[in-house]
C-alpha cells in the first residue's frame, strides 16, 4: 500500500509539474453544455462520457501511468482523468494528491466537497504563477470498473474555468 502510494505520488508530482492550472473560487455551476456547437463526446464507458470543445484530443503521456485518460487542445491546458482500484478512499487520496503538489511550494486551497456531475467529490484549487491545476476526486457507485477517480484540469485560468464548467456538467457514467 505505501509503495502504491508513493508511487502515485511521483506520477502525480510529475502532472502536476506538466501544467497547473484552476480558478480563483473553484466553482464548477451544473449547466447544460450538450447542445453547445462545436463540442464533442470524449472519455468512455470506463471513464464515463463528457463534452469538450471539438478542437481538443486525446492524448498519452510517454512518461504518464498505465490507466490514464489525457486531453488537450494546445498542450498547455490539459484534462487528466484516472481510475484507482484498490485500497484507498476518495477523501484519502484527495489528501495525498494537495500534499504531492502542495511541497512544491504551489499556493493551495483547502480541499472542499463540491459537485462534479452527479457525484459529490473532494476538490482543491492550485495556483502558481497565474496558471491553475484544479482538482475532482470522488468515490465511483460499486457497478463501475474501480473504488475512486479523479479529473484535474490544468491550464490558465479563463481555460480552466470554462472547460471545467463544461465537464463538471456534461459527465456521465454509463
């Protein structure tokens, strides 16, 4: 467990040093975005499904974890989700996911519960020299693939807020 943790917390560090990126108050409003022009589906049934502008992709990080779902449109602002089955809870792993990225000596908020979809997930806003890495951490039901997953948007501020709002919204589990 401790090596599986501390393992995490490299890969994390090492995403987190990629782009980092939120918003000054963190708040993703549930709106509807599906009829937006110019968005498309992205994610899976694994990952659940959400809407992004259609100029973003889906890309692999050479040095990222096994499991990892990335998108972006320009490299700088970047969508991260990931799948952890195993031993270890929403509220732990949102904990260890701040410390990770708060010894860097990032400007963190506390972590909050806040609505991403229909779930209620663990959240905390990172700044550091005027870029945001924002992330959701929640427990998936007993019927999906694993325990707990985690979305971090990353990038500059007005980018985070608008595609945060838009996922945050539009996420689904089949």
């Amino acid at each position: 467990m401790k090596k599986m943790l501390s393992l995490l917390s490299i890969f994390l560090l090492g995403t987190v040093l990629t782009a980092c990126n939120g918003t000054d108050n963190g708040e993703y409003p549930r709106e509807s975005f599906v009829s937006i022009e110019g968005t498309a589906v992205f994610g899976d049934s694994d990952f659940g499904i959400f809407r992004l502008p259609e100029n973003w992709v889906t890309f692999m990080d050479i040095g990222g974890a096994e499991g990892i779902l990335q998108y972006t449109a320009d490299g700088v602002n970047i969508i991260t989700t990931q799948i952890l089955i195993g031993e270890i809870n929403a509220r732990d792993f949102a904990e260890i996911l701040l410390e990770s990225i708060s010894t860097n000596g990032y400007i963190n908020e506390e972590i909050n519960l806040r609505s991403f979809g229909e779930f209620d997930a663990y959240f905390a806003s990172v700044g550091f020299a005027g870029s945001y890495f924002n992330f959701f951490v929640f427990e998936r039901p007993e019927s999906a693939l694993g325990d707990v997953q985690w979305f971090s948007i990353e990038g500059l501020p007005e980018v985070v807020e608008e595609i945060g709002n838009m996922v945050a919204s539009t996420f689904e589990l089949n």
